[in-house]
C-alpha cells in the first residue's frame, strides 16, 4: 500500500486526506499547529464546491451544516444597489445551490471522517529529500518520517512551496481585513450583500443557526495604522454606511475579532514535482474577492480522485497539473484585479464605477463570473 504524507490539516489537507483513504492509500497528516481548527469565520461554497463535494460523496453532509444562499449584491453605501449577481446561472450550470459555512463547522465535519492518530499535531516541517523510491521528512522537532508520495496542503505560506520554488512568497494586496460572526436572529437575511464605499468594503453573510459572517477591508500599506484597528475604529470608518452595518459591528464582540491581511500567491508554473504534488492555498491562494479560496482547494480533491481512479499515482499528479493549472491561475488574477476594483478609494473613480457597473449589459459586468461558472472543472 502506498504511503502519502499531507502537509497542513486545513480545509484542502483534510479532504485530499478523506479522498485518498477511499482510494485505498496509507495517509498521515502533519499539522503544524497543536490542534485542528478552523480559523477565521464564514467562507462561501459556490456551486462548483458543492458539485466537487458530489463527487467526494460529501455534499450532503456539509450541505446539513451551511446555510443555502439566494443572491448576492453589491450596493454602495446608501444601500443603492450597484450589482446583482447571476446566482442562477451557475446554479443552472452545476444543478446545485450556493451555500455558506462557518469555517470552524467545515473544519469539524471533515476532521471527524478522518482517524485522530492519523493527524499529527505540532509538526513543522523542516525539510524533505526526494530519491527516487521515498520521499524522507525532517520536522523542527527532530523527527523523521519516510513516506512514498508527499502532497503540500500547507497554506499561502507553505513550506513545501518554499523548498520547492524558494521565491514563492506571498503578496500583499493592500488591503487589510476584519472579521467575525455574530449571534442574532436577522429576520429575512437570506442572501450574501458586500458594501462598496469610499472608507472600505463591508460584506455580510447569514451562516446557519441564526448567525452572520461579516468581514471589512481598508486599504493600508502596511506602515500607517490601519492594521492596530478594533472594532472602535472600524465603526467610525463605517459610520456613515447604512445603519444595517453599524447595527452588526455593535453586536460584535471585541475578542472575536479576527484581522489578517490580505494576500494571495503570484501564478507559479508548476504543481506537480515528481512524487510531491502542491494543492490548495500552498499552490494557488487567491484573493477572497470571488469568494473562491475553499472553492479551489475542492475543485482540485475532485480532479486528483478523478486523475487517481484512471491513472498511476505520478500520471495522476502530472495530468492534475495540466487541468488546474490554467484554471486555478484565472482565478487568481481576476481575483487580484476585482479587489483593486472594489477597494478604490478615489471618489471620481468611485463615481464613474458604480454608475457605469449600474447601466453596463451584464453579459459584459458578469462576464468574469461568467467564465468561472460555465466552465465544467471536471472537464477541463
């Protein structure tokens, strides 16, 4: 039986794990972490993540535990709606529904399909060697572990990236964000809003269990002060905003405040490398602006079964490459360039965007989500 070491226990390590244990393979997962946590609050699963999820055999699962989402629009800061997104289409595309989850739920639910000796905790990865017949690991506590295929799950900051493609750093984008979830009944709260104005983006979303995800980005650029925030100084840069929002933030709790800021990966050109293949974040960390991180890291579990049931293990890495490769770095440039759109904070630019997105056909506003739903990833 072959032996695969996973790298990081997030969101895309615990699937492939779940995945290649179906598939008959020995699997250890190194979490670098001293436990097995979602961090952050709520993440959209658009359709083409619940049709990956199908194709795991998890979709109804996870679906038990998200909140089914309607719509998504984006309106300025007075409540006036800039642009209605085509949820329609691509539920029509996927013949599934988009849907939202508490980060923590996702992380829970897969961590509960995997065995607990099976992931180990508080391993770093210091280094591995690739011979030809075994990969050996090295992490920062001294141990050593040999294993046959190695698969880097390990995040934007991934260390299996770092010694593979040593440059590969992340990149700001510069912007920073807030978040967190709320406990409150918002009566009627069905679809996902994201505020564009002049102080930064707002966006909430209803998760299940009568909460709500809300996020806010301010443009920084890493010096000033924007990055020491709490929620005293996010609710006078959002004061003037429609009321909804000031309601949330007075709801929120100052220790559940979670900031980070925003970054993402420059395309690299390659994921697979021999018998160590990159997933996820670690290869492709994109912007959250399309909402498709968590999206990604399950479109590729879904292309590397389908690789795996067809082919032997290197063919598998070397045609998952090919598929997700063009894909993944859509995806991530347009992401890039959606956030400079939306985070702007010059007011004739502001003017001019919201006005022409308002009267613009929306086979040419759309047309970038567009692209992202009417391509089959199973297909590609």
């Amino acid at each position: 039986m072959k032996k695969f070491a996973i790298i990081g226990a997030g969101i895309g390590g615990l699937t492939v794990g779940i995945m290649l244990k179906k598939q008959g393979f020995e699997v250890e997962i190194y979490e670098a972490a001293d436990s097995v946590r979602g961090i952050g609050a709520g993440i959209g699963l658009a359709s083409n993540a619940i049709k990956a999820l199908e194709y795991l055999g998890l979709d109804k699962e996870v679906i038990s535990i998200s909140n089914h989402l309607r719509d998504f629009t984006i309106c300025d800061e007075k409540g006036k709606t800039i642009l209605a997104a085509d949820t329609e289409r691509i539920k029509k595309n996927y013949d599934t529904d988009n849907y939202a989850i508490h980060r923590a739920d996702l992380h829970q639910f897969l961590s509960t399909k995997i065995s607990s000796e099976k992931i180990h905790l508080n391993k770093k990865l210091k280094n591995f060697i690739q011979n030809k017949d075994e990969i050996k690991l090295e992490f920062e506590d001294g141990t050593k572990q040999s294993v046959d295929f190695l698969i880097g799950a390990d995040g934007v900051n991934s260390k299996v990236r770092q010694l593979l493609i040593p440059n590969s750093e992340p990149r700001f984008a510069g912007y920073w964000c807030w978040r967190a979830t709320v406990d409150h009944n918002f009566e009627g709260l069905h679809k996902s809003t994201e505020v564009w104005g002049k102080n930064g983006r707002f966006g909430i979303t209803p998760l299940k269990g009568n909460r709500i995800y809300w996020y806010a980005c301010i443009n920084s650029d890493m010096t000033d002060d924007v990055k020491n925030y709490k929620l005293d100084n996010l609710k006078k840069s959002f004061k003037d905003y429609f009321p909804f929002l000031k309601e949330v933030l007075n709801l929120t709790k100052e220790e559940n405040l979670i900031s980070t800021p925003i970054v993402d990966l420059a395309p690299i050109p390659q994921y697979s490398f021999g018998n160590v293949l990159l997933m996820g974040d670690a290869a492709h960390a994109t912007t959250p602006n399309m909402g498709q991180g968590a999206c990604m890291a399950l479109e590729d579990v879904a292309v590397l079964q389908d690789e795996l049931i067809k082919n032997d293990i290197n063919t598998a890495f070397i045609n998952f490459e090919k598929r997700r490769l063009k894909r993944t770095h859509y995806i991530t440039k347009t992401s890039w360039r959606a956030g400079k759109v939306a985070q702007s904070d010059n007011s004739l630019v502001i003017f001019l965007r919201n006005n022409l997105l308002r009267i613009m056909p929306d086979n040419i506003s759309q047309s970038q989500l567009k692209r992202l739903l009417e391509e089959d990833f199973m297909k590609l």
